[in-house]
C-alpha cells in the first residue's frame, strides 16, 4: 500500500513540474493599451476645434500623464481622406494594462474639476466641442510581443 501511495505522490509531482515547465498555451505576452479616438472636424470649425484641444484637453493629458494614469498620448492629422465624413483629427492615449482603466473615470475627475472648475463650466466646453466636431470611430488595441 505505500508503494501505491509513493507512487501516486511521485507522479504527481512529475505531472506539476511538468505543468510548470511547460511553454504558454498563447503565443504572445501582453503590453501596453492604447485608446485610439478618430475625429471628425465639421468644415469651417478646424481652427476652433484645434483650440479647444490645446487649451482644455492636452493640459488634462498632461495632468494624467504626471500623475501617471496614463503613459503618455499623440495626436495626428488624417492626410489621406476617403471622403467629406471621414476622419480629420485623431489622437491616442496609452496605459500601462486594462488594470490602468479600472476606476480611471473617478481618477480623473479631479484633474477634470482642476481644469474647468466646476461640472457646469465643463459642460459649456463639451457642448461648444460638439459644434466643432464628431467623434467617427473609438478603439482599444492591446500591444502584444510575439513569443
């Protein structure tokens, strides 16, 4: 009876180290998160439009990315429409993980409130954004390294 019970125990031990030692069932390792928001700039308001980001949303991405809730961000201009409703303006926005993104909204509401002031004096810059623009397509790519 103590083989068998030797024996079961040895193999079990082979079989977690075996476990343990074997390659990953994905393919990949798992890196950054990118928000990708495309926009499009309704005509005759791009100048408008452009001022809104430097003056209410970049600071705020600065504030994020000091506080490190964000690793940092780009913004880039669509060179090659496809038509009058396509995208003009895009930008990113990259996090560490998707760990990053829990609770992120009540994160950055301070740093919202310390830009605008208070909630009503945000709401006149987001209804005068919606004068300038649209949003066409909204996106969250996860970087992977190949193993």
């Amino acid at each position: 009876m103590k083989k068998v019970i030797l024996s079961a125990v040895a193999v079990l031990c082979f079989s977690l180290a075996a476990l343990s030692t074997a390659p990953a069932q994905v393919p990949y390792t798992e890196g950054e998160v990118t928000r990708v928001v495309l926009i499009h700039v309704l005509p005759g308001h791009f100048n408008a439009f452009m001022e809104d980001v430097k003056k209410n949303v970049i600071p705020i991405w600065e504030s994020e990315k000091s506080s490190g809730l964000i690793q940092g961000y780009s913004t880039f201009l669509n060179t090659t429409s496809s038509g009058p409703d396509d995208w003009d303006f895009g930008f990113t926005l990259t996090y560490k993980n998707m760990a990053a993104l829990d609770g992120l909204a009540d994160k950055v509401y301070d740093l919202r409130m310390k830009q605008y002031g208070d909630k009503s004096a945000e709401q006149k810059v987001i209804d005068k954004r919606v004068e300038n623009a649209r949003v066409v397509s909204s996106m969250l790519l996860r970087d992977i390294t190949l193993r």
